[in-house]
C-alpha cells in the first residue's frame, strides 16, 4: 500500500505539472493574440484618422466604425495616445 500511494502522489504531481505547464502556454498565447490585435487596431485606427483628417470631413459609417476600433483599441488595454487623434476626428463634418 505505502508504495501506491508514493506512485499515486507522483502521478498527481506529474499530471498538474503538465496541466500548468498548459495552462501558461495558452496563456502566453491569449496574452500575444491580444497584443497583436491591439497593434492592429491601433494601426487601423491611426490610418483612418489621417485618412478622414486629410479629407477634413467624415462619412456616418467611417466615424461609428472609428469609435468601434477605439472600444476595442481601449478594452484591450490601449493606452491615450491614439484618443487625442479619435477625439480630432469626432470633431470633423459630418457628410452623408
């Protein structure tokens, strides 16, 4: 009996090693993926806005789609740089 419960102690070990050995990696990966959609959406966000500012107007759609990106931008932990520019673009005219 001594020697099962030495093995059953060293099976528990080894199989929560491997399960936070798991659970790092994919934390590791959730972490990169939302980092590279940050820099995505900050690219698409500053883009946009040079795009729209160079224009000096702005359509309904490119504005709600702007405020969206910025949500997300901001959710994902997105520091205020790009909102000085968001903030410049929400001011323009509106056209249709």
């Amino acid at each position: 009996v001594q020697y099962w419960v030495v093995w059953a102690f060293g099976l528990l070990t080894a199989c929560l090693a491997a399960l936070w050995r798991y659970a790092s990696a994919q934390h590791k990966r959730q972490k990169a993926l939302e980092t590279g959609v940050q820099a995505l959406l900050r690219d698409r966000i500053i883009q946009s806005c040079d795009y729209y500012q160079k224009k000096q107007n702005i359509s309904v759609h490119g504005r709600e789609t702007i405020q969206s990106m910025y949500a997300a931008y901001h959710a994902l932990g997105g520091n205020g740089a790009v909102t000085a520019l968001v903030k410049d673009v929400n001011e323009l005219p509106t056209h249709f």
